[in-house]
C-alpha cells in the first residue's frame, strides 16, 4: 500500500455533482441534498484527479460542543489502495479534533479493524434492513399523529434527549426537505422520520420510550411507501427486526458504531430504535 501525501481539498458547493457520481458508483443512497448538507454544514473533503475530476471524499460534520460525525469516506475503484482514504479520515479527524470534538463514526466490519487501528473503540451493532413498501402494514392511527413545521423544536428535543448528541442542524435541514415526513407518538415522548434516497426511502431515526410504541411508529413510516424501503436497526432492539422481518424485510448489511477513543460515545442508547444512516448516525 502506497503512503505518499496527496493533495486534499475542501469542497465547495460546485462538488455535490462529483461527491453524487462516487456514492452513486458505491450503490450509495445519499442524495444530492445529503451532499449539499455535508459541504455547507462540515467540512467535506477530497482528492482530484488530473483532470480536476474527484476522485475520493470524506466529511466531517460538528453536531454540537462535543461530537462531530465522519462519514462519506469513499475511493473511486481505479485509485484505491494508495492510502487515500486514511489521509482523507486523518482530515475528518483533525478537524474535529481541534475543536474539541469527539470524532464518531459508523463502520462496516472490514473498516472497524481498520479504524480500531488508529484508536477508535467499537460500540454497538446494527443492521440495514431492506424491504418493500407494498408490504402489508398494521393500523397505528390512534397512537400515532403526524408531525408538521409546528413540531420542529418538538422533535430536535427528543432527538437529542434520547441520542444525546445536539442535531439541530440536520433536523431542519431534513425536515426542509419537500419529501420529508414525520410522525410523533400520541404521549409526545417518541418519533420516528422518513425521507427520500436516492436508491430507497429511508426511514429513521425512530425514537420511543417503548418497543410497542416504536412498532406503531414504524408502521406508520412504512405505510404508503412505494418502492424500496431502507431502515437500520440496533441488534439489541429485537422486537423491531422481528416485525419487519414478518412484513418480509430482510437484512442487507452491519455496521458497528465506533468512536474515538471513548466508548460512551459509541455506546447504544436504549430509546434509540432506528438510526438516520450510517452517513449521519
């Protein structure tokens, strides 16, 4: 493996076509509004070929004071094995770093052993469960409303209670997203949201007190989706892989969470019964 020093760049607004086409060549489901949020929101960068054309990126996004998330670490197939892809997450870090930040990230098993490499401690598991929004779905109407521009605050709240990481950010941005839904559970102490892909929907995250109230918080994410449905789940929350694999779910893909040199940052949090992506944790 080659480790000769390349130039990195920081990407600007004209990069999200570019950063589109890699995660797009990788069967990634970002879409070109997740690009635009990674480069206005953190520090996105990548590597050029002669052409000018990019060829790798990685981002950094600063959630709040505390935590920052690296993700979108991606190597165009002709140009990996040269040590691109360390140099690029050595950026996230650092840039994370010098503001205090924990750096966080989510793995597949082949990048854990890699990044535990270089001091990041696993955390817990999940899984990317795939499925079709024709299957059938319960009735989740009397415990479940929908949420509107009136909930924002609302619903920032009990994502940062439950995950304990400050997402304002990326909540507006998502709900700002014409695509975008959201539900809240009747007692106001749960929710669960929904946005396009550019491969499937995505549902997630969904947050609840309890796992009866995540599964009708789920139903209702599922119901009326046409097409290809994504949705990443903790292992530990077995109730939800149960249900969706009854609606004819099946897994695709793990992923570990894992943090730098802390192992709270990484740990499960127990109302947290859907993730956002591995692009956004």
């Amino acid at each position: 493996m080659s480790s000769e020093l390349i130039a990195i760049d920081r990407l600007g607004a004209g990069d999200v076509a570019g950063g589109l086409a890699l995660s797009d060549a990788a069967g990634w489901n970002q879409s070109a509004d997740d690009w635009s949020f990674f480069i206005a929101a953190g520090a996105a960068f990548g590597v050029r070929d002669e052409r000018g054309a990019l060829i790798a990126t990685a981002a950094a996004l600063p959630y709040d004071a505390d935590t920052g998330w690296i993700s979108m670490v991606l190597v165009a197939a002709a140009h990996r094995h040269r040590g691109i892809a360390s140099q690029l997450v050595d950026a996230c870090v650092a840039s994370l770093r010098e503001a205090g930040r924990t750096p966080v990230l989510d793995a597949t098993p082949a990048g854990a052993a890699v990044y535990a490499k270089t001091g990041f401690v696993a955390g817990f598991a999940f899984e990317r469960w795939q499925g079709d929004g024709a299957a059938p779905v319960g009735d989740s109407s009397g415990s479940v409303v929908a949420a509107g521009s009136a909930h924002v605050e609302t619903l920032i709240d009990l994502d940062r209670g439950a995950g304990g990481v400050d997402r304002a950010a990326l909540w507006r941005a998502f709900l700002a997203r014409p695509d975008t839904r959201a539900w809240l559970a009747e007692r106001g102490d749960g929710f669960a949201l929904r946005r396009a892909g550019r491969r499937a929907t995505q549902t997630g995250p969904v947050v609840a007190a309890r796992a009866d109230d995540a599964l009708d918080l789920v139903s209702a994410a599922l119901a009326g989706v046409a097409g290809r449905i994504f949705i990443d789940v903790p292992v530990h929350c077995t109730a939800l892989a149960s249900e969706l694999a009854r609606r004819g779910f099946t897994r695709q893909r793990s992923f570990v969470r894992m943090a730098l040199g802390d192992a709270h940052a990484a740990a499960a949090r127990e109302r947290v019964f859907a993730l956002a992506g591995p692009e956004f944790g």
